[in-house]
C-alpha cells in the first residue's frame, strides 16, 4: 500500500480478511472499502456491486486465494472477472498468496494464469505457510514489471535484507520442495479430515476448506462468535480466532486452525461434543 496509495485514494479490501490490508491502507493515509466475502456467495466478492464511484477510485483491489479465514480456493472465472475489473477501472490487484501451495484437492490457480493479468496485477508470495516458516521474513513478488519497481523502490527504501542464513535455508527449502511439501499437504489433510469429519458427526456445520490450514466454522445459533470462542477456551481449553476479528462480515463464524497433531484435533471434538449449546 505504501508503494502505491497516496492521501485520499480508495482500496478494495474483502472481509473477512487479514487485517494488515486495511492497516497498511489507514498507514497509507488511503481509505479501505469494504467486499462481504459470504457463504452464499462462496466467499468471492461481488466485484458488480462495487459503487462505480469507489471503482473509479480504487488504487489496490486486495484479493487472497487460497482465502484465510475461509479456505476458499480462487477459480478461473473469478481471477478472469478481477482482471477485467482492473483493466476496466484502472485499478492494480495485489493478490496475497501466502497460501498458494496449501490446496487439497489439485492446484491453487496463480491469477498471473489469467490473460492479461500481468498489466495490472503483483502476487506476494511467502515461506511462511508452505515450509512452515513463520517469522523469518520471507517472501517474494513477481507479477507487473512496474509494479514490481514500485515496490523495490519503496522496500529499498524503508528496510533491508533479510539475515543471510535465513536467505539460505529458504533456497533450501524452496529447492527441496518436492521433498518437503507433499508430506506437509498429505499431514494437513488428514488433519483437516479428522477434525471437519469429526464436527460434522456431532452436528456443526462445517464446510471444509479447499486450502489453507484453517477451518471457517458457523457458531451454533443464538451465539456470537466472542462467545462461542471463550466459551471454547473457557470450559475445553481450545483456543480459537472469533470471525468477527477478521471484519464485521465474520460474525457468526470462528477460525479453527489445522497447526496441532491429529490426536489434538480430535480430542477437541471430543470436548466440544461435551459441551451443550
Ligand atoms: C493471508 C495472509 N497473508 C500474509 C500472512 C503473513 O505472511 P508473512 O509471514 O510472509 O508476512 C498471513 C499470516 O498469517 C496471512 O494469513
């Protein structure tokens, strides 16, 4: 946002999301409007229902596929239907894909797939999810070759390197992919198996997810999410993220996340069944 945001500009953020788009926005001095991401519209924005006055204005349109919190995976209709949003209103795309290897079933589409998609679109990759690298710091963009200059202007500017040890070991994962994402993929399905099968056999609603290591769980009726979530940490010690903290959209869900053995996940099943709604 800081590359390409001045005072007054307008991003397309969809919620529920991570929080940094907004944040980076506000820092920006720019102004995030908001996209519903909702089961009934499997968790895509309705790029028809922007106001044309907001598209006019809008700088940055955030997307992130594979979608954190809701493990929806992007299809080629919705990138197709970004890109020609973009075009159409001048807009750039920064779409987040620190998840793009986690996916279950096939491949997470990359939007740069999509014709046309390198005039106006960046992806931001990370080591983070796919080697489990969370905290060191790093990453990569590839995408539009202007924007990409935007960006290392901008980051050239405001920090440096990243540590050379920590350079090195994310070479090394990234050449030993074959050898360490499989594995990882083939554990975080059986993982999301067991748990998601396990809700559902006790009664909740779960769809889940395509990609990512989280579940986008429906809080049981009558409740909100808060309470759903304390009264999860409170009377069966699992901790879990309340949907609302990811945009006012995420009321009524929370975040369960697959990064616990399978024995854990499904002794929480066990404890949820325990407690009565
Ligand atoms: C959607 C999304 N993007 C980016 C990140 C952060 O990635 P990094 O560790 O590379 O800053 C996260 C981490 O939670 C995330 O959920």
């Amino acid at each position: 946002a800081f590359a390409f945001v001045n005072p007054g500009y307008i991003t397309l953020v969809p919620e529920p999301c991570y929080p940094v788009y907004r944040g980076a926005t506000y820092f920006a001095g720019g102004l995030p409007i908001y996209m519903d991401l909702r089961p009934e519209n499997d968790f895509f924005p309705d790029l028809d229902r922007v106001d044309p006055r907001d598209a006019a204005r809008a700088k940055i349109l955030w997307l992130n596929y594979p979608n954190s919190p809701t493990g929806k995976l992007a299809t080629k209709a919705f990138f197709e239907k970004a890109v020609a949003f973009a075009r159409k209103h001048g807009c750039l795309i920064c779409q987040d894909a620190a998840y793009t290897e986690m996916a279950f079933d096939g491949r997470a589409l990359s939007i740069l797939e999509i014709d046309g998609a390198k005039e106006v679109a960046i992806e931001l990759h990370s080591c983070s999810k796919t080697f489990s690298m969370t905290g060191w710091r790093v990453g990569w963009a590839c995408g539009n070759r202007d924007l990409i200059a935007g960006l290392g202007r901008m980051k050239s500017n405001v920090d440096s390197g990243i540590f050379t040890a920590i350079q090195r070991a994310a070479t090394t994962a990234l050449q030993h992919y074959d050898r360490i994402v499989p594995p990882l993929m083939k554990m975080y399905r059986q993982r999301r198996d067991t748990f998601c099968n396990g809700l559902k056999a006790i009664g909740w609603n779960v769809r889940p997810p395509e990609g990512t290591f989280y579940c986008w769980i429906p809080v049981p009726k009558g409740y909100t999410s808060a309470q759903v979530s304390s009264r999860l940490l409170e009377e069966a010690d699992i901790v879990t993220t309340p949907g609302n903290g990811f945009g006012a959209p995420g009321e009524g869900f929370i975040r369960a996340t697959l990064t616990v053995p399978e024995e854990r996940l499904a002794l929480a099943v066990e404890r949820i069944e325990k407690l009565k709604w």
